[in-house]
C-alpha cells in the first residue's frame, strides 16, 4: 500500500526538502512499505524538510554532509 503522494503530504508552508526530495522519496516509500502510520512518515518527512531547508539558508552544500 502506498501512502500519499509528497504533493500531498502537509506539512510547514516553509520547509523544502530541495535537494534531499530524492533521498526522501525513497526513504519515505520505504517507511510505508514496513508499515508505518502517516503521521509518522509525515513526522519524518517534516523533519527532513526541516534540515534541508537549514541546509539551504545556511548555504551548505550536501557534499559537506558526512555524519
């Protein structure tokens, strides 16, 4: 069973996942497929929007991520 569609995910007008949406739509299919709730991949996607949009206004690049 898929859950919604990243389009229709809610969540925070602000947040972006920019250039983590790759990572994120697999990472949140993945969550689905092992049964967790909605709001949980909600939370998770939230929070990755979250560090992705600080990574954006911070102006760093994902290659500077290592941990």
């Amino acid at each position: 069973m898929q859950h919604r569609s990243k389009k229709e995910m809610k969540g925070h007008h602000f947040l972006s996942p920019g250039c983590l949406k790759p990572y994120l739509d697999i990472f949140t299919d993945e969550l689905s497929k092992s049964g967790f709730t909605e709001l949980t991949i909600q939370n998770y996607y939230n929070s990755v929007a979250h560090f992705a949009t600080w990574l954006q206004k911070k102006n760093i690049p994902l290659e500077n991520i290592t941990h």
